[in-house]
C-alpha cells in the first residue's frame, strides 16, 4: 500500500469516529509546492488510545507526546493527538505536554511556519494559523512566534532551517536568522548522532553549497566543522586552481552534487581538509602530506560524528587516492588495475570529476579511467591466483614476510599480463627470489 493511500484511510476513519483529523506538517508543504512526499503525518483531537482502539496494529512510539504509528501493507503513518507543549529543559523534550482539541494550539509549539499547515484533503482545505502559506509564496523560512524561543525548546532547528532553506532555495526570514547568529553555539548540546543525520540531510537532499554557505552564516559551521570552516583564506596555487581559496573550491564541488552516497558527499566536502594545515609557501604555495592529513583528519571528524565505520572507510578511501588520476598517463599496467579495483570505483571517478570542474576544468584523466573502467572486464582486474603461499612452500620456501612480497610480484606480472600460467609464475619466482640458503629454488 502507498503512504498517501494509508493516511487517506486514516482521515477517513477518524472523521467516521467523530474525530478532527488532517495531514499536518512536511507533507502538506511539499503537497502545496506541487512535490510528491515521501511520508505523510497526521493530527487529529483522538486520544492516543482511541487511536489504537481503531487501528489495532498500531504501535504508541511517543505515548507521553501522543505519537502513534499505524502500519498496513507496508506502509506505516504516524498519527499525533493535538498537544501543547510546557517548558522545556534539555534543549529537545518537553518536561510535559497536554493533549489538545484544537488544532491552533497543536500548530503554535511547531517549528517553522511552512511546516505548520493542516491539510483536509477531502475538502481541499488548509488551516494556516500562522502565515505559512504566506511564507511559501515568499520563499522564506520564518520561526514561529519568537524564533529564540523556538531554538531554545530544540536546539537542532537551527541546522533543520539551514536544510529547508538550502533544499527549498528560501531565504532564511531575517528576524529568525538573527536569531540562529546569536544562539549557534547551542547546537553543541546536541546529539552528535542527530547533528550528523541533518548535515546528511544538507549534503545529499540538494544544494548543498547553499547549505554549507549557510550554515557559515550564522556561525554553526565553526561550532560543528572548524576543520571546514579552516579552509577560507586558504590561498592555491592559481595555475591548477583559478577558482579561488580552499573553501571556495569546495563550495563549487558541493554545488556539482547530484544525489550522493553519504560517502560521496563527506569526501566531497573532506577532500581537501588537509591543506589548511599543511599550506606552506616555498617556490610556489604547496601543500606537502595533505592527502595523508586530510585522511587522518576526516577520520577523527567522522568518528566524532558518529558515522559507521562502512562510511568512514570508503569517504577516508576517496580522500586517500583522489590525488592519484594526475598520475594516471605513467601508470604501469598492474598500478592502474589495482587503482581500479578500488572498491566502488565510479565514486572514485565521480570525485575526480567533481574535483577538475571545480577547479581548472581538465578531464582527460578521468575520461581516460571511465573509459578504462567501463571496458575492463572483472576477471582483468582481479584474476584468480596463479600461485599461492602453498606453491612456495611446496617449491622450497619457508614461510614468513616475504611471502606477500613475492605473491605481489607474481601478481604484478600477472596484471601485465606477461605471465599467464602456474608454471611461469614459478619460474618467474625461481629467477627472482632466492631460498633461505642463498640457491635459486628448484
């Protein structure tokens, strides 16, 4: 079953029950822009028991805030009781909150006014208690009520209106932006685990560059990434990077974004973290061991982020060889199928890609990878062993280090494809190694 065909059975079977119910929130915005929404939100007057007592399968996910969620089919809708909310004390939950029967008071403890709006679809009607649609058509992400009050009660809306201003491409109104300058710092008191999924939000859901210039704005980019906020000022060398500074560099990639893994999007942003620290100016301005620098970096900035290990792993990959495509022309064979089998290579590509238009344009080497990588068979990048650690014991051999050393040889022969069979590895290895008394094996 669909989301919208689930909530609509919903709305029905409320209002047969004597109850006030719409679509509320996200859903009724997206719907009012014209968009498709993911989910679908509903509020309704029902007590939280009478809410379960007419969907049976129904689970309380918030009984103390009046949140539950009906499933059927597949989909699942979370159905919220009208509430007031009263004082909070940790910059996120409410110390208590009263159930309500109407949906003004429900609309007035939400967040921003385009979020706000109650929809009745049977009547295609909207109740806007709050000048929401008013927003809308201005384009504007407007606080509702006082904005200090509102970031005081959840600190994480100040990221959530960084994300729907750079999504949306609003601006942010003016009285709610002052707002977010003066309180940034508040964001420090939040989860490291809700910080990173909104800035995943403002990475992956578009616009990123309008995020990030945003979220530099109002001081919440030095309060969670400083090691990002580092790069402006941070001077190139003008013949590879007629762009500009570091920090503009990395605006222009983020701004060439277009729907990336949560890895892509962080070594996007991460590539060139290393060079605040490593900038020198000798002959030319030089940034010597920024690749390994800006690995150890993002690797900490992650970690303290709470990323999993699978992201940390393959976005710390990206930064460790996005430096390696200027090579590419003096790559031998076997050097340029082990850069291939990287793992998930086209992120690989598309960084290199994003990183040359953003800076001086040149794509030979990529277009020279991407067609080496789409014509490569996988048997060619990775072909079975011709040898194994077994062969050389059985040839003479002791094992011990060497052994990865002289399989990697072989191997490279291998990719070079000057040796195809068993019986030329081993002599390849006969001529080229020796057994521990000092004769040739054999």
């Amino acid at each position: 079953m669909e989301p919208l065909a689930l909530a609509r059975q919903i709305l029905t079977k409320l209002k047969a029950s004597g109850h006030q119910a719409y679509f509320v929130g996200g859903c009724v915005r997206d719907m009012l822009l014209g968009g498709q929404p993911k989910d679908y939100d509903v509020a309704t007057d029902a007590r939280p028991a009478e809410i379960t007592a007419l969907f049976p399968d129904s689970d309380l996910v918030g009984a103390h805030f009046g949140v539950v969620l009906v499933r059927a089919s597949g989909a699942q809708v979370e159905v919220a009781t009208f509430r007031s909310d009263h004082t909070y004390v940790d910059g996120r939950h409410p110390v208590s909150v009263e159930f309500e029967t109407d949906p003004r008071q429900d609309v007035l403890r939400r967040d921003f006014t385009i979020n706000a709006l109650l929809l009745d679809p049977d009547h295609d009607e909207v109740l806007d208690f709050v000048g929401g649609r008013d927003d809308l058509r201005n384009r504007l992400v407007r606080a509702i009520g006082d904005p200090e009050t509102r970031f005081r009660e959840d600190h994480l809306r100040l990221l959530r209106a960084v994300r729907f201003a750079a999504r949306l491409d609003y601006q942010i109104e003016i009285g709610t932006e002052a707002a977010m300058q003066r309180l940034h710092q508040l964001i420090l008191k939040v989860s490291a685990e809700r910080v990173r999924d909104e800035l995943i939000r403002i990475l992956t859901e578009g616009r990123a560059r309008r995020g990030f210039e945003l979220l530099d704005e109002t001081g919440l980019l030095a309060d969670l990434l400083p090691e990002v906020a580092a790069m402006k000022g941070v001077a190139q060398p003008p013949e590879y990077h007629p762009e500009g500074d570091v920090w503009i560099h990395t605006l222009l990639l983020l701004e060439k974004l277009q729907n990336p893994s949560v890895a892509l999007a962080m070594g996007a942003l991460l590539h060139d973290v290393g060079k605040p620290p490593t900038f020198r100016m000798a002959e030319r301005i030089r940034f010597d061991g920024h690749v390994e620098k800006g690995v150890e970096m993002a690797t900490a900035i992650m970690n303290r982020l709470r990323f999993s290990n699978d992201q940390i792993r393959q976005a710390t990959a990206l930064i460790a060889n996005h430096m390696r495509f200027k090579d590419v022309p003096q790559m031998k064979e076997s050097t340029l199928k082990r850069f291939l089998r990287l793992e998930n290579f086209p992120e690989h590509l598309e960084l290199h890609r994003l990183d040359c238009l953003s800076s001086h344009g040149h794509l030979e080497h990529y277009e020279l990878m991407k067609q080496k990588w789409e014509a490569m068979p996988p048997g060619e990048l990775k072909p079975p062993p011709l040898i194994t650690g077994q062969d050389l014991i059985a040839a003479g051999y002791q094992p011990g280090p060497a052994f990865a050393r002289i399989l990697a040889a072989v191997e490279d022969e291998q990719l070079e494809s000057r040796i195809r069979t068993r019986e030329e590895a081993l002599a390849l290895v006969r001529e080229n190694f020796s057994i521990p008394d000092g004769s040739p094996a054999g």
